[in-house]
C-alpha cells in the first residue's frame, strides 16, 4: 500500500471590507500576531471595550474596491487607522504611512488565526472583565514576543 499524506489545502486570499461594502482588500499571505489592545486609544478608536488586530506583511496586502473611499487618522507618533468615510468601519492600521494590520472584525470568513495576547490591561476599562487563563500584559508585549 502507498502512502498517501494529507494535502495541505492550497493557500487562498484573505478578504475583509466595511459594513457598507463598498470598500473591499485582498492579503496574499497569513495574518500574524493577533492581539486584543485594551488602551483608552484602542477603545475609542473601535468603539468597543479593546481593539482585535492582526499584524499583515504590508506587501501581501492590497485594496481590491474603494480606496478612494478611505478616510486616514495619523497620531504624532506615526501610528494610524484607515477607515470607511461611508460607514465609519476601521479596516487596517498603518505605521509610518505603510499598512501594519488589519482589524479582525472586517475580516471575512475565517482567517486561520486566533488572539494570542491581551496588550495594555493596565489601562483597560473598568466594568471590563478579561477571563484567567489567557496571556496578558500590563502595558505592551515584549519585544522578542
């Protein structure tokens, strides 16, 4: 009898786009490093109790419909987020003018990663629960992480 291995299922695009369709991006390749950040920034940047982001190779990623549509937020620091001006969605983040992530929640189907940190719960809000077992760091992780 021959051997037979298991096929790996050939690697295919991961999409993402807002709430209101109109803007739509493409990621050749694998998202890395999810992360849930619980900064009053991250909170209010996504309207939510923490922020759930992927880093992305800035070269496997590219906009498939409405780049037009793109609203951009730059901080002093460099840091940045690319937004719907339609609907308002939050779809990636940007470091230095180059896309560093996207937002987990505008991702479609399912993008083969899962949140392996919760970063700032030092500052995370307080009617916030964050369950035990998972692996939290007060303010940023370190850097060999």
């Amino acid at each position: 009898m021959d051997n037979i291995s298991k096929k790996k299922k050939p690697q295919t695009s991961i999409t993402g786009g807002c709430f209101c369709g109109l803007i739509k991006y493409k990621i050749e390749g694998k998202l890395r490093d999810a992360r849930s950040c619980h900064c009053p920034d991250c909170r209010k940047a996504f309207s939510a109790q923490a922020s759930a982001y992927a880093l992305v190779n800035p070269d496997e990623f590219s906009w498939v419909s409405g780049k037009t549509l793109l609203t951009i937020y730059k901080s002093k620091k460099g840091e940045g987020l690319q937004f719907c001006s339609i609907c308002g969605s939050t779809l990636t983040g940007t470091l230095d003018g180059n896309i560093h992530g996207v937002t987990l929640g505008c991702v479609n189907d399912d993008p083969d990663i899962e949140i392996g940190m919760h970063i700032y719960v030092g500052s995370k809000a307080n009617w916030e629960i964050i369950p035990d077992g998972v692996i939290k760091y007060q303010e940023a992780p370190p850097e060999n992480i």
